[in-house]
C-alpha cells in the first residue's frame, strides 16, 4: 500500500510514514501575528537554526505538518530545553509541561 506526499509548502513534497516516527523536525523559531494580536504564521528551521528561519508556515500549514506526522518544537533561551508543539483547538501551543520560556508568545515577532 503506497502514500503519496503531501505539499507543505510551495517548495516540497514530504513523504508519509506509517511508523510513528517524525517525518522531520522543524525548530519554530519566531511567530507572525496578524490584525488581531493572534499568532498568524510561524518561522520554522529545518536545521533547527536559532535566528534565521527557512520558510514560513500559516497556522493552518503548521497543524497540517503535526497531523501528518512533523515534529515542531521550539527552545528555551535559558535552559535549551526543547518543547513541542501540539495541535490545540483550531490553533498550535507548546506542550504546557514541557514549557516554560519557550511558548510562542515567548518567541521573537517578524513582520
């Protein structure tokens, strides 16, 4: 039984796996915010980067990459404690018990 790739983003086309592996991990590493002062997009590394992001993903791109098996995290600037993102109602949030200063409202705003 095959399965086909999906497209994340403009530029690629990620495989599906059925092992319960991450696809690939993405370093959240700033967030835009739209009109209404909500998280809009978000940043991400692919190299896990701390200051220059890859591309960017709307929250929508984002839950798409989690449901399909990504693994999205971001990274306290005083412990590099790693915590990952969880699909939370329509939006995305760091695991509550693995953050502390590594939300995405901790993150730097772009744009």
């Amino acid at each position: 039984m095959g399965c086909l790739g999906k497209a994340i983003n403009s530029r690629r086309v990620v495989p599906c796996r059925t092992d319960g592996l991450a696809i690939a991990d993405y370093r959240i590493i700033c967030v835009f915010h739209g009109a209404n002062g909500h998280v809009q997009a978000v940043g991400y590394s692919e190299g896990g980067h701390e200051v220059m992001y890859d591309d960017v993903w709307t929250i929508e791109q984002a839950r798409h990459a989690i449901q399909k098996g990504h693994r999205l995290y971001t990274v306290s600037p005083s412990t590099g404690a790693q915590a990952d993102i969880e699909l939370h109602g329509d939006t995305i949030r760091t695991k509550p018990e693995q953050s502390t200063d590594n939300t995405l409202d901790d993150l730097p705003i772009r744009g």
